[in-house]
C-alpha cells in the first residue's frame, strides 16, 4: 500500500488550479481497481465456503476388504485372447464401481483427479520359462557355453481406469482417455502400445533372482522370491480445457499376465498367455477417490 | 454513499490554507474508511474471479509425449525387450524422464507448489545377489526425484521391480516461470551381473513409462 506524503499547504502558497489538482489527484486512489478490490479479495464474506473451489469429493471402499485375507478373491492368468479385464469386485459378483448418479459433469477449467490402491499377492507359476512361447524369460550365458533362462522380470498384471460416459445405467464401461484394454493385435500378441496405459499401474507377476552370478554368467538355477500381500496404487488426471464431460461411473479393472514386448521399434504390454498359465492374482480390499476442481 | 465536506466553497467566501487541508485530509478519510466490507455484496463473487487469481493447475496427461522414457533408449531386437535404458546406453547418475526442455510451470505468482508425478517403473534386478559382490550385494532401484529450478523437492528410492510408482513433492517457490525436471537413476552393474543374453544383446536394465503429472500452484 502506497502511502501518500505529500506536505501541506502553507500561507502563501500560491493556490492555482493546477496546484490543486495535483493534490486532489493524490487523493483519487487510482491503484484502487478491480485487481486489488475484487480478484485478490477472495476472502469476502459473499463468497461461498464451499464447493466452489474444491467442486466434488467421493471415495469408497472396493474388492474384499478382509485386511487379515482370510479370504481373497482369486483372478486366474488370462489365457484366451483378446480378454476381458477383470473388474474388482468382492468375491460375490459385486463389481466395485463408483456410481456418481445422474452424472458428474467435469467442465471446462476443472480437473478430475483419480487415486486407487488394492492389496494384492501374485502366484506366477510354472510357465514363465516354458520353451513353447513364454517372453518371461532370457537366455543368458550360464558359464559352460550353455544359456541359462533367467526370470526378465517384466511380467505384470496391470490395473487401470474404466468409466461410463453413456448412461446412469453404468453399463457400457470403456478404458478411460489414454488407456488401451489391450485388446487389439500385437503381431502374435494382444496388448497395447505404452503410450496407451496412460491410466494404469502394474505390479510384478512374479520375481526369480539369479542365484549367485559369477563374471558375468548364471551357472545355477534362479531362486524363486517369495510374493507377498503388497499394496499397489495409481492415480489418474482428467483436465477439461474446453467443454464439459459427463461421467456416470468409474471402476478399476485388472488383466494379465501381460509382458513387455517391442515390434519396429514400438514397446508394448502384451499378454503373456502361456506365462499366464497357472499364474494367478488375489486380491483383496482397497480403495477409489476423485477429487475434482478448478485449475484456475 | 457518504460525503465528508470539511468546508463548503461557497461564492464570495475567503480562502485559507485550512480551507483546502481539511477538505484533503477529510478525503483522505473517506477513503481509507472504504473497506471492502462495504462493497457491494455481487461486487466480488467465485463467479466473478479472475482466471488464477489464487491458483493455477499444471496437468500433464502423458509426460513426455506418449508418457515413455525417451532419453536413454538401448535398441534391441523385436521381442520381450523393451527400447530402453541398457547398460550400453546409460551414462550414469540422474537423467531427465524426458528429451525435450524442462517442464515450465508459466505464471507461477509465487507462493505454495504441490507435484505429483505418477507411471510405471521397471528396473531388472535379478543380478542383485552376486557371486563375489561382498554385502550389501547390489539390490536395484530406479531412483526418481523432482527439481524446482534446480532444487530437488522430492526424492524417492523408487521401484525395485516391474511397479507402479508416484512420487509427490511439495515446496514454497518464487514469483515466475518454474523450470522442473522429472529425473531417474540406476546403480551400475556389479562384476558379476551378466548383462547380455546369449544372443550378444545387451539386458534392458530399466525403463519408465505411462508417466504424467499434476502440479498445483496457490498464492493466497
């Protein structure tokens, strides 16, 4: 804040109409605008506390929330292709998926933030290094002029975003913008390109170290690692720049085993269906929150 | 509205000194008296603000382009493999997430930054046991960190396996465009780490992809 100094008017000053104006000018607060007054005065009593700034909260519970796993639900390695996702759900057939009602309409400066955790444990199985088509494994020297398959530790099961944009009927569930269901062809493969998992998080379908490598060569047979309950978590950004999005549901979905793979030159998750063979995931409780609000 | 009128001018009057000081110091007055309590009650409202008048949002949907590692790539054959950070390729120490510039967060007004930056990570740590590695072997994790003008505001140990990861760092940053990085690291190989199949192609060590952001600036 500026603080006007100038000095009074003595006897025998001589009092034109310039001089005067000059003084009344002083007075006329010209920094007294609408940026000081009005948008840098947010904190008048005429704005609302709440729900203009932050415009919509929700989060639930999803899966099985047994947090000792006394039970889990089980999700088996997909091996017919191209495969559904597994929507989460609570082992009865009851599909976790956030219901937001006759719709949540996400406009235009506004962004819709999506965060997700699940406790899950993979099995991986016999078939990560089975010759007949597994990518879970390289060959690598074993030190005796042999190769020795060794876990690449690649494979995943992948979790990501599904919404409803239709109807509050919540039945025509699609990835979100950015996310692929990996469904589309990858030469001998289904999967998806990286730059179409923008909505996912993976977690390791199993872990096998070498055992003892020595300069360079893996004599000995891998050493399996012991999976446990981890938790694994994701987050999504919707920002709308124009426009408004109606959303009626959201839910988390899961697939695998899936794998890395590249073909000219692109990378890809694709379904591993013969690492997926005997492998498995169980899963239990977690949970799904949105936030959304302005950006600006 | 109130008037404040020291002293009316009126024709034929004298005029003093006083005339005139009191009349400014009573303006004075009425001004410093006009608060923002006494506006009008539509005058400033939520729907009248102006645009990141007290926050700005930064949201990245795919960071870099298409959400992958793309400064560090390793060619390998088509396959399991990814295009990714192998040993061959790798300089060593911490390497930006993406090729292009620094990430600019433009008309930051200065005052409280919130990032959140989020993807998968892959790093291969199947080697970390080796032969004649003395502990504390060599276990894997792909490092990550993000800097604020060259500040490091979060840092994480990161993934140590095929995982998702996010990391969230939070700082008070000056008035002005902010330059931030999104940056990542791997330990070098031990002596023991067999590093190419038998095919003579160099192991991806690790790779980072399906990566976006969130920042949120607020300055009141």
């Amino acid at each position: 804040m500026s603080r006007i100094t100038d000095g009074p008017i003595t006897a025998g000053d001589a009092l034109d109409a310039a001089s005067l104006n000059t003084r009344f000018a002083s007075y006329t607060q010209t920094d007294l605008n609408a940026f000081n007054h009005r948008d840098a005065a947010h904190d008048l009593p005429q704005f609302a506390e709440s729900g203009w700034l932050l415009t919509h909260a929700q989060s639930q519970d999803i899966g099985l929330n047994h947090w000792k796993h006394s039970s889990s639900v089980t999700v088996n390695g997909m091996t017919v292709m191209p495969a559904d996702p597994h929507p989460i759900e609570d082992g009865a057939g009851n599909v976790s998926e956030m219901s937001f009602g006759a719709g949540l309409s996400v406009g235009a400066g506004e962004v819709l933030r999506a965060y997700w955790n699940l406790s899950a444990k993979a099995t991986q199985g016999s078939n990560w290094n089975a010759a007949t088509g597994s990518l879970g494994y390289y060959e690598l020297p074993d030190g005796s002029g042999g190769h020795r398959k060794t876990d690449t530790w690649g494979g995943c099961w992948v979790f990501y975003l599904q919404w409803d944009i239709t109807s509050a009927a919540r039945t025509n569930y699609v990835a979100v913008p950015l996310q692929s269901d990996c469904k589309a062809a990858v030469g001998a493969y289904y999967g998806a390109p990286l730059s179409s998992t923008l909505a996912s998080s993976v977690m390791p379908s199993g872990l096998r170290y070498a055992t003892d490598p020595d300069a360079g060569t893996v004599p000995s047979v891998s050493t399996e690692s012991t999976q446990r309950w981890r938790g694994i978590s994701g987050a999504w950004y919707y920002p709308r720049d124009a426009g408004a999005q109606v959303i009626y549901g959201l839910r988390v979905v899961l697939k695998g085993v899936m794998h890395p793979y590249q073909l000219s030159g692109v990378n890809y998750l694709v379904h591993d269906t013969v690492y997926s063979n005997g492998a498995s995931l169980d899963y239990n409780g977690g949970n799904l929150a949105v936030l959304k609000h302005r950006v600006k | 509205m109130k008037r404040w009128a020291q002293r009316e001018a009126t024709a034929g009057a004298t005029i003093s000194p006083d005339a005139i000081n009191d009349e400014l110091r009573a303006q004075q007055s009425s001004v410093t008296t006009l608060d923002r309590d006494q506006l009008p009650g539509n005058y400033i409202d939520e729907a009248r603000l102006k645009d990141y008048a007290i926050l700005r949002g930064y949201v990245a949907t795919a960071h870099p382009a298409g959400g992958q590692q793309d400064v560090v790539v390793y060619d390998v054959p088509d396959g399991n493999m990814w295009d990714a950070c192998a040993y061959p390729a790798y300089p060593g120490g911490w390497q930006d997430a993406s090729a292009s510039t620094a990430t600019t967060l433009t008309g930051f007004k200065g005052g409280q930054l919130h990032i959140e930056w989020a993807g998968n990570g892959y790093i291969f740590g199947s080697m970390a046991s080796g032969l004649n590695v003395p502990l504390p072997m060599s276990p894997r994790y792909l490092g990550l960190r993000i800097t604020v003008n060259g500040v490091v505001i979060a840092e994480k140990r990161g993934p140590g396996c095929h995982e998702a990861f996010r990391v969230i760092g939070s700082t008070l940053a000056p008035q002005g465009d902010l330059s931030v990085r999104f940056q990542w690291r791997i330990e070098g190989p031990s002596q023991d780490d067999a590093t190419e199949t038998t095919a003579g192609t160099s192991v991806p060590q690790a790779h980072l992809y399906s990566m976006r952001y969130l920042a949120i600036g607020r300055w009141r």
